[in-house]
C-alpha cells in the first residue's frame, strides 16, 4: 500500500515531531484526491515493541491485537487531546500551506 502519513491535529503533530522526528523542518497543511483515506490512532503501532527476554508468542499475540486495533480504527483507552489522531491518505497529495516552521 502506497499512503502518506498525516495528522489530524497540529498538537499531534507536533507532539510526533518532538518525540520521534526531532530533524523535521515544518508542519503542512496538505489537499489530497479523496482516493484512499484511514483515520486511526498511532499508540496502537507505538505499543509495539519486543522484549527478547520476555514470553515472545504472547507479544506477538499483543503485537497482532493491536494491528487489529490499528486497522479497526478503534480509539485507545484514555484517548483524549493529546491522542496520536493520524490518517493515512493516497499518495496524491499537494500542500496547502506552511503552518509552522522548525
């Protein structure tokens, strides 16, 4: 699957920007084609990770759940303002306007 990878809000933006994408040079408001678009929650691939000393097949169960979660568009517990609201769109997209600048 082709997709671009955007948010919903400016705050999740920039809370993804400051906790994984520290070299990021701006925030975009994007247009898109309208072809393809999935509205989730990225705590759900966030929560992902492997503990190799740890029971492996139940955190690959935990791992798919989540995956689930991911693709069922199910909000988190606890979802509120500061939620990681992400959306994937076609790759058909084109920029609006600069919003801020890093």
């Amino acid at each position: 699957m082709r997709s671009v990878h955007v948010f919903r809000s400016v705050e999740a933006a920039r809370r993804f920007r400051n906790e994984f994408r520290r070299n990021a040079i701006g925030i975009y408001e994007v247009d898109h084609d309208g072809e393809f678009v999935h509205n989730s929650f990225m705590e759900w691939l966030n929560a992902t990770l492997i503990d190799s000393s740890g029971d492996l097949l139940g955190q690959i169960a935990e791992i798919r759940q989540n995956a689930r979660r991911y693709w069922n568009s199910e909000p988190p517990l606890g979802a509120g303002a500061g939620a990681y609201t992400e959306t994937l769109l076609s790759p058909n997209v084109r920029v609006v306007r600069l919003v801020e600048r890093f």
